[in-house]
C-alpha cells in the first residue's frame, strides 16, 4: 500500500514505527562502525590512530556520494506514479554503478598524492577510497525502499551496509594491527554489504539508459552533501596537517564523539524526507528539527557532566586529558546535525541555494584554521563550534525567509 494513501493516524503511526525499525538500525550499524574506532584506538599508537582518524574522515567526505545516492532514489520513488517506480528504481541502479566505477578509477589517480599529504598508508588509502563504490551501490537499493517507505527492509541494509564495512575493518585491525589491514578490511565488508542491500531490495533492478535529467539532480544533490561532509570533517584532517602526530590521534578521538552527536538523530531524517519531499506542510520539517535539537541537547549535555568517562570509553585512559573538552566536540556534531535537517528540507523541494551558506562557512573555518588557529586541539574545535554555531542560526533563518517562496526547481534552475 502506499503510504501516502494512509489516512493522518495511519500515517503517524506508520512514521513511529519507521523511527523505532531505523532508529533501531543507525544504533546498531554506527554502534559497530564506534567499536571499529574504538578498537582501533587501542590496538594503534596514537600516531597510527590519527592516520586512521584522517582516512576515515576522508572516507567519510567521499562516502557523501552514496548518500547522495540515497537522497536522490529516494526522493524520486517518493514522487513517482505506481506506472514510473520501475523505470526510476532502474535507473538509480544504473547511475550507482557508473558512480562506483568512477571512485574505482579516481582511488587508483588519489591514493599517492593523498598518501603523501597526509602520511597514510598508500594501500589503506587505495582499498579504503575503492570501498565506496560498493557503498554508492548499496546506498542506492536503501534510497528505494526509504522511497518506498519499507522501514525494514531499509533498516536490515543499513546494517549490512554500515555492519559489514565495521566488521571488516575490525577483522582488518585486529588480524593486520596496522591502518592497512583497516583498509582492505573495509573494501570486503563494502562488498558484501552491498551485496545484501540490493538483493533485499531490489533484485534484478537495472535501467538500460539514463534519462529525466537524474544525473544533473544527482550531481547538485552530491555538491550540497559534499560540501556538507566536507566541513563536519575538515577539522580531522586540518588536525593531521598542522598538530603533532600524537596530538592529531587526541583529536581523532574527540571526534568521534562529534560523530555519534552527528549521526545518531539520522533514524529522523531518514524517515522524514520522503514526506518532506512530497511538498505542502513544513510538519515534517519542523518535527525533524525538534527531534534533532533534542538529541543534542542531551548528548551536549552527558558530555558536560561525564566528558572524562565518554572519552575513557571511547579512546581509553590514554586520552583522558581530552575529557574537559569533550562537549565541545558533541556541540560540534549536535550542531552539524541541525544544519543537515535544514539542508535536506532544501534538498526535498530541489533549493539548490541554500548550499551557498555551507561553502561560506566551510571557507571561513579553513581561512581561520589554517591561518592561525590550528596549535591546540581547543584551538581548532573551538573554530569548528562556532562556525558550525553560526551556520546552524544562518540555516534557521534562510528556510525560514526560502519557505514562503515558490521554490525553484533544480532543472529549471539551470
């Protein structure tokens, strides 16, 4: 049945159910993607860990094209008549895998300039960037049935997908004890999870072409989201670069608790977009940023109170020092989880303009980062905080101002 057909209480309770199965999943495959982390950082030396934090960050940004992926399929098969599903649940498939064999070339041309700027491993740096074709993939079986509005099906991918590159890199770690066993580990665990998501899914699913302008909505939604994971990850890799090496595996640390603050309201918007791409209320929306706000605010607030036991748990009693800071770096991310609602609300309705304010502030804390704020690990999470603070208010304030307008659609914004 179509979700859309349900009457108000249907559809509420369908919502519910959606953020219980998803919300349940985001725990469980980044809870496994932490422990990776978190095993890592006690099998490594902090300087091997900091190499590590700055593939993963890397990763991270690059990884934004499969959520792109996602987005893109699922705001197609959301809008799409019953006649039109199978042609656009097609041609996502197709688009994924053209994508993935480009990030296959592009890890090969990557992996030694990447290797010497930020001293890791050349083979990590190559099987690590090459495992995301594989996500690109999987990501797109999930965005059908997040379009579909199959909680279940989405929630099951996601744990293949997000389990199984985890699971990798910890057998990778543990077995190799080195950042390039984290690699190859990872390349097998892409695989497979991908493999899983699009056999659940959408077995069989190809398009022979491409066509209704997907790759030119495909190329602005991974601009937006590109730009976006690009400044909630910056901050790892300018840590690599500038602090020492011991210090930038603190720092990656640290991270990590921006990472949970980041993703852990995810179940939220993964299970509101499709109703904010069907247009007309701003309901969604709001609850989405209500919800998020409020995640935050109590991750903020645990760092505040326990900083010492959180990054105890996190990286060890190595890094205890790094407990007074703690709740800047869950600021950071609760922060960055806000400015992803409002990015996706603009996203929904095909606003491509909004993506200007993240290429403003992405530039302003490299600018201040690199130009004298980057000696200390508070130096830089402070920049990063409030930059991400001030792009969190400028957010507000432009969906505000963009939501009484007639938008813009992005094809015919060209």
């Amino acid at each position: 049945m179509d979700p859309q057909a349900l009457n108000p209480e249907s559809q509420r309770s369908a919502v519910a159910k959606g953020m219980i199965f998803v919300g349940a999943a985001t725990l469980i495959g980044n809870g496994i993607a932490y422990l990776l982390a978190m095993i890592a950082a006690r099998i490594l030396d902090p300087a091997d860990f900091g190499a590590l934090g700055a593939l993963l960050g890397l990763l991270v940004i690059i990884a934004t094209l499969g959520i792109s992926a996602q987005a893109l399929t699922a705001r197609r098969v959301s809008t799409a008549t019953a006649s039109e599903r199978k042609d656009v649940e097609g041609q996502a498939i197709r688009l994924s895998i053209l994508v993935a064999i480009a990030i296959a070339i592009a890890s090969v041309v990557l992996a030694w300039p990447v290797s010497a700027l930020f001293s890791i491993p050349i083979l990590a740096v190559l099987t690590g960037v090459a495992s995301l074709g594989f996500v690109v993939i999987g990501s797109a079986a999930m965005g059908i049935a997040q379009g579909r509005e199959e909680h279940v099906k989405l929630s099951v991918a996601f744990i293949a997908n997000s389990g199984g590159r985890a699971l990798g890199g910890i057998i990778g770690v543990v077995v190799f004890q080195s950042v390039t066993g984290v690699g190859f580990g990872i390349l097998i665990g892409c695989a497979i999870g991908a493999a899983i998501a699009y056999q659940l899914i959408s077995p069989r699913t190809f398009s022979p072409k491409l066509k209704d302008g997907i790759s030119i909505e495909f190329g602005h939604v991974a601009h937006a989201l590109i730009v976006l994971f690009t400044l909630t990850n910056i901050d790892v890799l300018l840590a690599r670069v500038f602090l020492t090496e011991d210090l930038s595996g603190e720092y990656s640390v640290g991270v990590l608790l921006a990472k949970i603050a980041f993703f852990l309201p995810n179940a939220i918007i993964i299970v509101l977009f499709p109703k904010m791409s069907g247009g007309g209320s701003p309901r969604a929306l709001y609850i989405a940023t209500g919800l998020t706000a409020m995640v935050g605010v109590v991750i903020t607030l645990v760092a505040v109170f326990a900083g010492d036991l959180v990054i105890g748990i996190l990286g060890g009693a190595q890094y205890k020092e790094l407990g007074s800071e703690a709740w800047l770096f869950a600021l950071e991310g609760s922060a960055f989880a806000l400015v992803q609602v409002l990015l996706y609300s603009r996203l929904a309705a095909q606003d491509r303009r909004a993506v200007l304010a993240v290429w403003g502030a992405l530039v302003v804390l490299a600018v201040v980062v690199v130009g004298w704020r980057h000696n200390t690990v508070a130096e830089i999470v402070t920049s990063v905080v409030a930059v991400s603070l001030a792009l969190t208010v400028v957010g507000f304030i432009l969906d505000r101002r963009q939501s009484v307008r007639v938008d813009v659609p992005i094809e015919a914004a060209e």
